[in-house]
C-alpha cells in the first residue's frame, strides 16, 4: 500500500464515491461500465479518477491485491476478527470462517478479544493456541493490548471485522482518540438501536490505513463467501502444516484411514473447536458446489 501515491475509495454511499487524493477526498460517481460489467468499486480500491461534464468520476479500478465481500472491501493486508468475552459472545465458527477467508484470500488474520474488563478472554485465546494465529486481548481502559495492535497498522491496510456490538469503533477511538467515533453507546441516547457503524470507512490510523465497519449478525455469515473445499485445508495453518502426510493423496482429513491430520488432533496438536469448523466449513463447501451445478 503506498499512501502518499494512489488515490482510494475511503467510503462508498449510495452510488457515491468518496475518493482520497492529493487534492483532498473528491466525491465521485462511478463510470457506466462498473454496472454493465458487475463489478461494485469498494472502499480500499484504488482508483483512476477522471473528470465527466465537469464532475470527477471513477474511472478504473487498478488491480486488486483481494476483495472481500463481507465487509465489502478490497486490497487488504490485515484482517483483524474482534471479538468480546461477551455481549455478544463469540462464536468459534464465525470466528474461523472469517479467518480462513482472510488466508484464502492472502491477508494476515489477527484474532482480537475486547471486553477482558467484563470476563477473562483467556478461555477463548487459549482455543487458537495451536492455531498459529495470533491472538491479542485488550483492554481499552487500561490500554493493554494496543501497542500490538498498533505495530501491526502502520503501513498496510487493516480492517475491523465481527459481530455488532463487540467493539470495533471503541477500539479505533482507543488507538486514535482524535477519530470521534460513534459507539453503541452514544446511540442508544439517541435511540437509534445497536448498528451503529453504518458504512465500511477508511481512516489514517498510527501510520496506515484501518476500516471501521459494521458488524454483522451471525446469520449472514453464510454470504461472507466459501473456500472451495480442496483449498480450505490450506486456510487452517495448523492443518495445512500436515499437508502431504496423509495416506491418500487429496485425503480430506474427515472420515480416511491414515490421515495425518487425524492423528495430529489425536495428540493434541490441533485444536478441537478448530477441526470442529474445519468438517462444517468442509461441508458447506461441499453442499454449495452441489448448488452451482
Ligand atoms: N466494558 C467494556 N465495554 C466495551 C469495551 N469495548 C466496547 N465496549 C462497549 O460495547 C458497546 C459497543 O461498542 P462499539 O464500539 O459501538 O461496537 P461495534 O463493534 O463498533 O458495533 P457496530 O458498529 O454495531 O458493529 C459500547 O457500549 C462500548 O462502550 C470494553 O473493552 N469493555
Ligand atoms: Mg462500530
Ligand atoms: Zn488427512
């Protein structure tokens, strides 16, 4: 990611673009071929931007390092999964399905833990253990935890992710208290409910770029994406560690004899709750090829 040199989309609404250049952040509509060809600029592109009946407008989007759908973003170098100790709790599931994408997809996934001040994050940590993921638990009230999270923004382009309410704006206000982000918090005042990040935003955080987005209910985790199932194996760090050991070629680690990955679980080297998503991401993915044909 250079800064300095490329313009980016910081924030997309409502068929706008709002654009970061040198000249300050330029609100863009996007060429007609972007919808003739399907294809949605998202915040984190970089982009060409030329000017059409005297307004700027998106012109290109230059390649893409990644994109995702879930928050919909793109050139992405570290995924950051938050999650609190509770209200709400986390899911292991939700919680390695989003980190698996972000391997699939060639960004760093870091696992971190809000909420250490209501109850011990150490239960949850300790499930990735072995995961060779890492992990970071904060707290923002004393600031443990932000000095980690902080080495890891500067130069690259980092995205908050998880569940509404865990604390993803809190956290960003925390590692910049200039930001003025709105909280769950503050909009309960004003009744607006628990969602209260409502667009996925770039800022220029400790040295790099960090997203803000909203978070999602459980539910949706079905349209975060799926890793084809011959891939996913590689998603898991500590199960792709195996690959090659197993007696059959192509074997999928669920149901073989001599399966390397089995025996790995057998003696503790991979986690359980792990291997648990691995069968029903492995499934989903089998399920959903079925559909595509
Ligand atoms: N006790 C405690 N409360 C926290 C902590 N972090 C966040 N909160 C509270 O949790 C609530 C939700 O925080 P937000 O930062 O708005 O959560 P969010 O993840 O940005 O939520 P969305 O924008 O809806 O996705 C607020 O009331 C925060 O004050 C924490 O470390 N400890
Ligand atoms: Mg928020
Ligand atoms: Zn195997």
């Amino acid at each position: 990611m250079d800064m300095e040199q490329t313009n980016y989309i910081v924030k997309g609404v409502g068929g706008f673009y709002y654009v970061k250049t040198a000249d300050g952040v330029l609100e863009c509509r996007a060429k007609g071929i972007f919808r003739k060809k399907k294809i949605t600029p998202v915040a984190g592109d970089r982009v060409r931007v030329e000017t059409e009946g005297g307004s700027p407008v998106v012109a290109e989007i230059l390649p893409r390092k990644n994109v995702f759908v879930r928050p919909p973003i793109a050139n992405v170098d570290n995924f950051f999964i938050v999650v609190s100790t509770v209200e709400p709790v986390p899911s292991t599931l939700v919680t390695d399905k989003l980190s698996a994408i972000a391997v699939d997809k060639d960004a760093q996934p870091v696992i971190v833990i809000t909420k250490n001040d209501l109850h011990s994050g150490d239960e949850f940590a300790a499930l990735y253990a072995q995961s060779g993921i890492p992990v970071i638990r904060v707290n923002a009230a004393t600031g443990e935890g932000l000095d980690e999270i902080r080495a890891r923004l500067a130069g690259s382009l980092s995205v908050f992710s998880g569940n509404s309410g865990v604390g993803k704006s809190t956290l960003l206000s925390a590692l910049s208290p200039d930001l003025n982000l709105e909280t769950g918090e503050i909009s309960r005042k004003l009744g607006r409910g628990r969602h209260t990040t409502r667009d996925v935003t770039l800022f220029e955080v400790c040295g790099g770029l960090v997203a803000d987005t909203p978070g999602f209910a459980s539910l949706d985790m079905a349209s975060a994406g799926v890793i084809d199932k011959e891939n996913l194996q590689f998603a898991f760090p500590e199960i792709a560690r195996y690959f090659g050991q197993c007696r059959f070629t192509g074997c999928s680690h669920i149901a073989e004899t001599g399966c390397a990955v089995k025996a790995a679980l057998e003696r503790g080297e991979i986690g359980r709750s792990r291997y648990e998503s691995y069968t029903a991401l492995y499934n989903e993915a089998k399920e959903w090829k079925q559909w595509e044909r």
